[in-house]
C-alpha cells in the first residue's frame, strides 16, 4: 500500500438490527429503506432483508441497494421457506445489541422504532411489542376475516398459555440480542408466528412492553396468507402446549394421513367398481393412490419449507414408500401381539396406527425431508 493512500474511515457499527423477512416483496424494497432512513435519523442501524429466493427478484434489488449502502444487507435463502426461519436466521446473522423484526410490506409503523428502541436501552423491559390492540392501536387494515382470524389466535394463545400479551402473534418486535440466543435453540422454524414461540419458549422469563401502532394497508404486492398458515400455528400452538412432546408438524401430519384414509377409502370403492372380484388387486392400487396422495400434501402441506423438487421429488418418493411400507408393517405387528395379549380389538387398532404415524414422522422428517421432527 503507498504511503500516500488514504483509508476510509471505519462504519460505526449498527446499535439496532432491523431483519425484514421476504418473498415476492421487490416493490416494497425500496420504500421501506426510505422508510427506516426518515424513522431511524441520529440511530445507527442496518437492515437486514432475508429472502426466500423470491421469483420476482427481490433479492436482486436488496444486493443493489446493499452495494450503494452497506447498511443495507441481504441473505438469500435456496431451498428453505418459511417467516419464522427467515426471522431466526436473519437476527443470528446480525451483531448488533437490538434486533427488530417489521414485515416488508409496509403495513407496520416503522416510526414506532426508536420509541421501541428507547425503552429497551432505558432497561423497562427486555422485549418490545408493536401491538395493534393496546391504546390507540388499530388492525382494521386486516380486513374483517382476517382480524377474527388474528383475534382468534390471540385468544387461544392466552388461554392456553396463559400469556399475558395483548397481541402474540404480532410480527413487529424488538428485543435484545442475548434475549434472543438465549432461546434461539428452542424456536421452530415453521410458520408464521416468530413472537408467539419466543415468549412461549422464554418460560416466563421476559419483560415485555407492548406500544400501540396502526396496521396499515399493503399498498404493493399480495398478501401471504393462507390456510396452510392456519395449520402451522395450530401445530406451534399444540407443541407449545405439550412442553415440545408433540413436534409443530405432527398435527398437519395426522390430518394429512385422515385425508390419505378418505383417499384409499374411495379409490378403493371406484377400483371395486370396475374389477369387482380382484379385492387384492384392489386394495393393492387403492394403497398406491394413498401413499401418493399422502407424498404430495406431506410435500405440500407438513413440509412445504423443504419442499421437494424434480428429482429430489423423484427420490424423495421412493423413500417415503420404503418407510411407510415399514411403519405398516410395526402397526400390524403391534396390533396384532396387544390384540392376541386379549386387548380390546379397537385399543389394538388404535395403538397399532398410534406407533405406525409416529415411526413415519419421525422417519420421514429424518430421511425424507430432512428436517427436526420436535
């Protein structure tokens, strides 16, 4: 290096994380980093936009921005979806000793920040709330199903854990780092609701504040929300209430597998139809057309973060029908030993069945798609 060469000064390092989870958000970019420069004038900050390998280049334009402004950061996911892991990753991804999780929509009120910020450095509480239903907080932007929806979550959250928030499922937060490590190893990456497996995983542990602000209208691109976003809160809400006995899956699993039976049921009924005096045969395809039905709504539905593809699909097919094909054959053996030990035939059944779906959650969570089956 010359002598003469001059270097530049170093960036001050960002006292506050702001992580904005992505997908199908490139409209909305640009605007929320205007937006965050006005509310956050004097804090030293940095944004973190963690994208789900959104097809309408988002993350391109994050990189671009990233490149004039290096508070300006982008993690580009490949081959994972899901708010709550884009959440998790983005905040472990960040150094700095406040992280805040806002949607890249536009719908929360950005300029709340510093107030959050505030009462977190003035140590009145560990975690910060942006709350649509304390004080002057509004969420008719929502719309009328969705805000019953949102009502309804919030309901039973505090119902059945006994949490003492007015709006849990809120996806605009703040809160210390070492809050967040802290129970990094206990959240879930499925679905939608980060804050709920936050304080439930804290056990009781956080000081929370919650600060009223208005959800606004989306005023570019579409909304996310979906019944398979239904599901995943009700299997994070079943875990939560089983101290993680259950895993946030399983419950999407079991409704998929009373789907598969309907489905074997039928095609069963419409094969007899047709070859009347072939049962074997019969009952051979209708056990084919389950299995493949319970495949695609597992790929769609229980693990639609590893979502399979192409190949994959191809492989990760062949295995689901060497497992379950083995989780057949312990159900039949379980039953049959309890039923010949003079149990109760529908006990026997029911145990049977019972051992059979926890063997193929386990196992095609593991070798299938890859992921934690708790």
């Amino acid at each position: 290096m010359s002598r003469h060469a001059t270097v530049a000064p170093p960036v001050p390092a960002p006292v506050l994380s702001v992580v904005i989870p992505t997908f199908n958000e490139a409209a909305n970019v640009e605007p929320m980093v205007d937006a965050l420069a006005r509310a956050l004038e004097g804090i030293s900050w940095e944004v973190i936009f963690v994208d789900d390998d959104s097809p309408d280049m988002t993350a391109s334009i994050a990189k671009a921005l990233g490149r004039l402004d290096v508070r300006i950061r982008c993690v580009h996911r490949l081959f994972r979806r899901g708010l709550a892991g884009a959440c998790i990753e983005g905040i472990l991804s960040s150094s700095a000793p406040y992280v805040a999780v806002i949607d890249g929509d536009g719908q929360h009120d950005e300029s709340k920040l510093p107030a959050m910020l505030q009462i977190l450095q003035s140590c009145d509480a560990n975690l910060v709330i942006g709350s649509r239903y304390v004080g002057n907080g509004s969420a008719e932007s929502l719309g009328g199903f969705r805000e019953y929806v949102s009502r309804t979550a919030n309901a039973l959250i505090q119902r059945f854990l006994r949490v003492q928030v007015s709006d849990p499922v809120s996806g605009f937060f703040m809160l210390r780092r070492e809050v967040f490590d802290a129970v990094a190893p206990r959240l879930s990456t499925v679905g939608f609701k980060i804050l709920f497996d936050i304080i439930a995983s804290s056990r009781g542990s956080l000081t929370i504040s919650e600060i009223p602000y208005r959800f606004r209208a989306r005023e570019y691109g579409a909304s996310k929300f979906n019944t398979a976003i239904g599901l995943e809160f009700l299997g994070l809400l079943l875990s939560k209430i089983s101290g993680n006995v259950v895993g946030p899956r399983f419950p999407i699993f079991v409704l998929v597998g009373s789907i598969g039976l309907v489905v074997h049921l039928v095609a069963l009924r419409l094969f007899l139809n047709v070859f009347p005096d072939q049962f074997p045969w019969c009952q051979t395809l209708a056990t084919f057309a389950a299995v493949a039905g319970n495949f695609v709504l597992n790929n769609m539905l229980t693990y639609r973060d590893r979502r399979l593809r192409g190949a994959a699909m191809l492989r990760g097919f062949g295995k689901f029908c060497l497992i379950a094909g083995t989780g057949a054959v312990s159900n039949v053996g379980v039953a049959s030993w309890l039923y010949y030990q003079h149990s109760t035939w529908w006990i026997s059944g029911v145990a049977g069945a019972l051992l059979g779906a926890l063997w193929n959650y386990v196992m095609f969570s593991e070798f299938v798609w890859r992921t934690r089956c708790i």
